[in-house]
C-alpha cells in the first residue's frame, strides 16, 4: 500500500484491498485479524494519500460491500464512520448525514462508545458545515458524554476541544473558545502534530483579534460603534514570541500578526490587502475565512460611522473618496446601516446625499403612555375570556 500510494498508483490500492489479490488471505483469516489489516491499511492509505478522496471513498464502498456479503458488521460500521468522514472532507454533507444517521442507530444498540465518540464527532462536524450551530452542539455534548465513561486518546480529544472551541467562536464566546483552543494546541504540541498545532495556533490567534476588537469597537449582534481601538487592543506579542510561537513561526503566524496589525489600526485598505497576499494561509481556512468577512464588515461600518460623523449633509461620492470603496458598494452599505438601526438617516439618491438625522431623545411620557395602553390591553383581553368562560358555563 505505501509503494502504491508512493508512486500515485492509487488503481491499484483499490484492487490492493477490495480485488483479488488479498481475497484469499481475508477469507482464511479470522475477523479479528482480518478487521485489523483492513483498518491498518486504509489508515495508512489515507494519511499517505490524503487529497485522493475519491480514491478513499472508493476502497471504504468496495470494503463496505464485502462486510455486508461477509456478514462483518464490526467492521463495516468502522469503515462507514471512516466513509462519513471522507464524504465530509468532500462537502458532501447530505450523503454524510444519512450516513451518520443510520450508523447511530445501530451503534446505539449495541452502546460501541468508542466509535460513538467518533461518529457524533463527525456529526458535529457535518452540521458545522451546513451552518446549524444547535445540531452541532447537541452532537458535540453526546460525543463528549460517551468520551467520559471511556479512556479517549490525545488526538481525538484535541479534536473534541477544537470542535467545541470552533462552535464556542461560532457563538462569539471568544474567551471560552480560546482556552478549548490553547488546550488542543498544548495536547498537538506534545504530540509533535506540527500541521494541527498551527491551526489551533491560527484559530488561537483569531479569537484574540475577535474579542479585542469586539471590545474595542463595541460591535456586537446589537450593532453599537465605539470609538477607535489602541494597537495594545489587539497584542499578540506574547502568543508568538514565546517558546511555542517562535517553534511554529512561518507564513501562517505571520499572516494573523498582519491581520492583527491591520485590524488594530482600523485599516479597512490594509485588512484587505493583507487578506489578498496570505490568501493561501486565510481564505481556505472555513472558520477564519467566515470570521475575517464579519470582521471585514464590522471595520467597513466602523469607518463609515466615523467618516459620516461631523455631517448633517454629506455627498456619498465623497465618502467613498474618503474610505476608497466604489460608490455602489459604499452606499448598498450606507443603506443596510439605516435599516439596521446604526444611525439615523436618509440617502437621497437624486442628489447623491446622506442626510443625517440627530439621535433626539427618547420622550419619557410617550414610552409611558404606550405602555399604559399596552397593559390596559391586556386586562381587557383577560376581561373577554373570563366573559367567554362564564358564558360557556352558563349555558
């Protein structure tokens, strides 16, 4: 199997496990044995070949017919919890789901914790993928449940708390996902895993720009604008300048250090021009692509907010001078900030104007009159049902 995957004869792999040249040897074999060549080869496979994923998809189908004529259901539930993971590293989330799906029932019965662990990991994932944050969690808790009754190994619990440090980022709790972050990472560095160490560096990183901009800009779901951050707002020094830092330095730290920089100073230009040159080590990424776009927004409508401030009466041509955006773009923005409450305002677009409205204060009596009325329409209401019951009693 390594000297196919080698020299990339990935057809023969497959015949390599599912033809003819090892039939004989799974048909004498006992099934344990059997069952463990099998998975010892399709992991090695799989961490030689790792971008062949139709190849691996092929060779776990293949495996999965042979159990199901074999009559090996230990192994083929394995092998499809592999196959789930695959179809996931293949987007294909639907096919993955039903999957999982049917593959919970029966590990269920037969309360198999270990691959349990494993499987609603992959759901979690699964449902990450197609943005259903409460499925994930709920997935993610029952993985967890089952890992506490059983001994988990370090590199599937530094993938449980990547997991719940992804979601916890996805929910904007940025402090919690962090330390779920920090604690993956130290579990990958001790284990040498270099590649996944830096992305939990990465992720580490991010949440650390995320929530000291957050603060700093006072942007939240609400949508409030604070005034301008301090670069110490945004301090990675000694994330990356210690031990640890200086061990994994390259590309990867130094674009999230450029993106701190940038984010620090409210640089929109900057932000994006740092965004173009690492777009290797930035944009492949799901997690940090989707979080830099929020942050993206969050700086755009932050400069705006502070280029509209001085004026009642302002040319939007000029604004999208000031902050070097095309008009269009500039004043689609202007107008969602007007419908999501950021300001008070209106685009006059015959004249090419934003005319900005004072925030007057709120008047006490009328917030109190229209709360009277609201209460007074709720006793009327009781009054009726009361009325309707006693009628129904009546006759």
């Amino acid at each position: 199997a390594r000297a196919y995957c080698g020299s990339a004869q990935y057809d023969e792999v497959v015949n390599l496990l599912t033809g003819d040249t090892c039939r004989g040897f799974f048909d004498n074999a006992t099934k344990a044995k059997c069952a463990k060549v099998v998975r010892a080869v399709l992991d090695i496979v799989c961490g030689l070949a790792p971008d062949q994923l139709e190849m691996q998809a092929e060779v776990c189908q293949n495996i999965i017919k042979w159990c199901k004529a074999e009559k090996r259901t230990f192994l083929r539930q394995r092998v499809e919890a592999k196959l789930a993971f695959i179809l996931y590293e293949q987007k294909k989330y639907s096919d993955a789901l039903t999957l999982v799906d049917d593959l919970l029932v029966e590990l269920k019965k037969l309360d198999d914790k270990q691959l349990l662990v494993e499987t609603h990991l992959v759901e979690s994932k699964i449902h990450h993928g197609l943005r259903g944050v409460a499925k994930a969690k709920a997935a993610l808790t029952a993985s967890r449940t089952c890992a506490n009754a059983i001994y988990v190994a370090p590199t599937l619990q530094s993938t449980i708390d990547s997991m719940s440090g992804t979601l916890h980022c996805e929910e904007g709790d940025y402090n919690t996902a962090h330390s779920y972050f920090l604690e993956a990472f130290e579990q990958l560095d001790q284990m040498d895993d270099r590649e996944r160490a830096i992305k939990a560096l990465k992720y580490m990183m991010l949440c650390r720009i995320l929530d000291s901009l957050t603060k700093a800009l006072k942007l939240s779901a609400a949508g409030g604008v604070g005034a301008k951050s301090d670069r110490s707002d945004v301090d990675l020094s000694g994330m990356i300048s210690g031990k640890q830092g200086v061990k994994y330095a390259g590309k990867d730290i130094e674009a999230m250090s450029a993106i701190a920089a940038a984010a620090s100073r409210r640089s929109l230009k900057e932000f994006e021009s740092v965004i173009d040159q690492y777009s290797a080590q930035l944009q492949e990424d799901v997690l940090i692509k989707h979080h830099l776009g929020i942050l993206s927004e969050q700086l755009l409508e932050s400069n705006l907010i502070r280029i509209i401030e001085p004026y009642s009466c302002v040319e939007i041509s000029h604004v999208a001078s000031l902050i070097e955006m095309p008009q269009p773009t500039v004043e689609k923005k202007l107008s969602q900030m007007i419908l999501d409450g950021k300001f008070q305002g209106i685009l006059d677009q015959g004249k090419g104007q934003l005319i900005v409205y004072e925030e007057g204060e709120k008047d006490a009596v009328i917030e109190k009159g229209l709360q009277v009325i609201s209460n007074m329409d709720n006793v009327v209401s009781s009054l009726f049902d009361r009325a309707g019951a006693l009628t129904v009693m009546m006759s």
